[in-house]
C-alpha cells in the first residue's frame, strides 16, 4: 500500500486494560487527528491485548501501510512485548543500544535512590528496554521508555509509550526525525474549519448542510453530536478552499443563531476568553454537578486569570451558609428551582467577590425526585454586570449524562451573558 500520493497510516494500541475496557484509549484519537493534520490519512485503529500472537499479526498488518505508529508495550516487564514482536514481524534482529541503556540506567538509578531500592531491582529492565530493533532511530526518552522509528521496506514504524502525556510529547520529537519528515513531506495536509453549535439539534444542521449542497469536490463534510453540542468539520483538499467557502456561506444562515465559535476552541475556553476581553471574574456555585463547571474552566492554561474559585453546595444548609441563599427561598421553592438557582448565583458573586456567577442545582438521581420535580430536572442562573439570565431543562439520561449536560448548559449560559449583552 505504499507509494500513495498520500500516506496511509495505521495507529496500533496495545493493552488488554483497553481491551477489557479497564481503561479508554486516548492514544488512538489523538494520534489520527495529529495524521489527519499533516496529510496522512489515517486507515485503521487496532487496539489490540498483549497475547503475542494477536499483537504480532496487528503489528505486520500495520507493516503493509506507509505509516505504522504503535502506541504502548515499551515498559522493563514480561507483558511488554511490543518492541520483540515488531523486530519479528519486520525480521530484523534485536539489539542493546548502548546509549540509550547508559541513560536509561542513570535513570534508574536515581529513581533507586529516591524509594530506597536496590538498583538490583531494576537491572534487568534497563537492559529490556534499552533493546531495539537493529536500525531503530531513537527519538528520545519517557521516564525509561524509549520511542524510535524504524525503516521497514516502504514503511515508516513509529513505536511510542503507552501514557497519554508522554505520547504526545515524544510524538512531537518523533516528528523531527528524518526516517518520519521523508514520509510526513510526501503529504498535502488538508485545510481544516471547525464550527460548533449549541441548542440546535443534529438534524437541522444536517438539513442546512444539505440544503447548501453537500459536501464534495474537495470538500469533506461531517456533522458530529460532541458534549451536547453539534460540530461540523470541513476537511479541505488544497485547492478546494473556494468551495469550502461557498458551502460555509450557503450553510449558516438558517443557523447561525446558534454558532458559537470558529475553531477548535471549546466553550470553557471561549467563556474564559470573553471575560477576559471584558476585564470581569468568574465563580461558580454547583450543587449536582459537584465541581464539573469548575473542573472544565480550570482545565484550560492560564484560567486562574478569570475564574477566581468556587462553591459546591450540595446540602441545604450549605447553600444557606456558604451561598447566602435565603432558607424561605429553600422552604418555598426548593434546593431545586429557578429562585434558590437565581440566589446561589448572586451569593457566589457577592461572597467570592466575583464579577460573574453561574450556578446550577438540580436531580441527577432517584434520591429527592417526585412527580413534580423528576430526575433530570436542572435550573441554571448567571448573574453578572450586563444584567441576568436564567435557563432550565429536564433531560431524561442517566446520572453523568445528566450532570455532564448541566455542565455544558451552565458554560454556555455564561457565554450568552458575556457575549450577547
């Protein structure tokens, strides 16, 4: 399959936790949408167990492409095999790499020291790992798992760690080997326009889409429901960019009241970045979502600038204490509804000291619904310098479900409050 006008790869991911569903691949999506980037189109993810012969085959089917990129299986035990199986199925012999043992070592030696182990204890690892198919290029060091590259006939192997951190780190420095740039510069990566949506439904957006004509000549098009929102990807061929446009054009009127950003930026970050424009803090008041607004702001690199803290009040007493929220408010409405949501936000502003808050209470479980209040039942409020907004669903998923769509609800109210005021 070499030989293409553009790369094909295929991502190899290894671990019985994965097969097991013990643990979520994010190796895999990361390492198709870095492909997709430069050009190589990605052809197939296998995720595979540790059972040499299954790991073997995936690793020589791999082979048959112009790219094959593996992730997991470097680390010093008996069920990390991926660098042995490789070897086999590219039939090149295996060999101690001096440098990178001496360093691996230096490693291991201080990792020793710092638990107070014998450095006994790790020997035979460092020379496990510092074994490398003959002809490896080696891209740098994980802790004491090595990444490297190897030249199969027409194939370029990229072996990577199995942690997600170290992965991504490593691919980078992988990508500025040679073995990888002579295959990577045969590509033509393709332009890329992302538009996010909020409160319109997958089907409107695809009947818009189809409405401006589809996607074609150049232009891919793919309607995808991510995080309660809708996100269109155009992946565009070079010399395609004037249709891209034209479709773009003809798609949004009849939605564009409900796009929200042009790119890849998600809306905690859009949020953040809309506050900042306006020199105004942020604070959050959760009640069932138990942190998740907070866990998103706070996800993002330099948030601490905006967000300024926040209250989980899960208890009655703790939305009184904590928020100020008035226990007549509690008594005749209700830790679940719009008024103690309205007061949850206005006590976080007012005690945190914050120019914006948002809050959200809900019943994300069977534990406190009735027939008037079910499960699923969310109020949401935002109050801030530009005035208030209020909003509420009843949405009947399961528990995380429930909290997750709260989540995306609360963050877009926000955004609502910063941006259309």
């Amino acid at each position: 399959m070499a030989s293409r006008l553009s790369p094909r790869a295929a991502v190899v991911v290894t671990g019985s936790e994965l097969v097991r569903g013990d643990r979520r691949d994010l190796n895999g999506p990361f390492l198709v949408h870095e492909l997709l980037s430069l050009g190589v189109e990605p052809a197939r993810i296998t995720i595979v167990g540790d059972a040499p012969d299954e790991l073997e085959a995936a690793l020589r089917e791999g082979l048959a492409y112009d790219v094959l990129v593996t992730s997991g299986g470097l680390g010093p035990t008996h069920d990390d095999r991926t660098v042995e199986l490789l070897a086999r199925a590219a039939g090149v012999e295996l060999e101690v790499d001096a440098a990178v043992e001496r360093e691996i070592e230096a490693r291991s030696r201080a990792v020793a020291e710092r638990l107070r182990r014998p450095y006994a204890d790790f020997a035979s690892g460092v020379t496990k790992q510092a074994t490398l198919p003959r002809g490896a290029v080696v891209a740098g060091l994980a802790g004491t798992a090595p990444a490297f590259a190897l030249i199969v006939g027409e194939c370029v192997a990229v072996v990577l760690p199995g942690p997600p951190g170290e992965l991504q780190a490593l691919w980078h420095r992988a990508l500025d080997l040679d073995v990888v740039r002579s295959v990577v510069a045969r590509a033509q990566p393709p332009q890329r326009r992302t538009l996010r949506f909020y409160g319109v439904s997958e089907s409107s957006v695809a009947a818009a889409l189809e409405a401006a004509g589809g996607d074609g000549d150049g232009v891919d098009a793919t309607i995808c429901a991510r995080h309660f929102e809708i996100h269109v990807d155009l992946v565009v061929a070079p010399g395609a960019e004037r249709r891209a446009d034209a479709l773009e054009a003809a798609l949004l009127p009849p939605v564009e009241g409900f796009l929200y950003t042009r790119g890849e930026a998600p809306v905690e970050a859009v949020v953040l970045d809309a506050c900042r424009a306006r020199g105004w803090t942020l604070a959050t008041a959760e009640s069932c979502t138990g942190g998740m607004v907070a866990e998103r702001l706070t996800s993002v690199p330099g948030s601490s600038d905006v967000y300024v803290g926040s209250v989980v009040s899960y208890a009655d007493a703790v939305k009184e204490s904590a928020l100020g929220v008035p226990a007549e408010v509690l008594r005749a409405h209700g830790a679940v509804s719009a008024a103690t949501a309205a007061a949850m936000a206005r006590g976080v502003r007012e005690r945190i000291g914050a120019d914006i808050g948002v809050a959200v209470t809900g019943i994300a479980g069977q534990g406190g619904a009735t027939a008037e209040k079910p499960v699923g039942l969310v109020y949401l409020h935002a109050s801030g310098p530009a005035g208030e907004l209020a909003a509420d669903f009843s949405y009947g998923g399961d528990r995380e479900s429930i909290r997750r769509r709260a989540t995306v609800a609360a963050l877009h109210l926000v955004r609502r409050l910063v941006t259309e005021s």
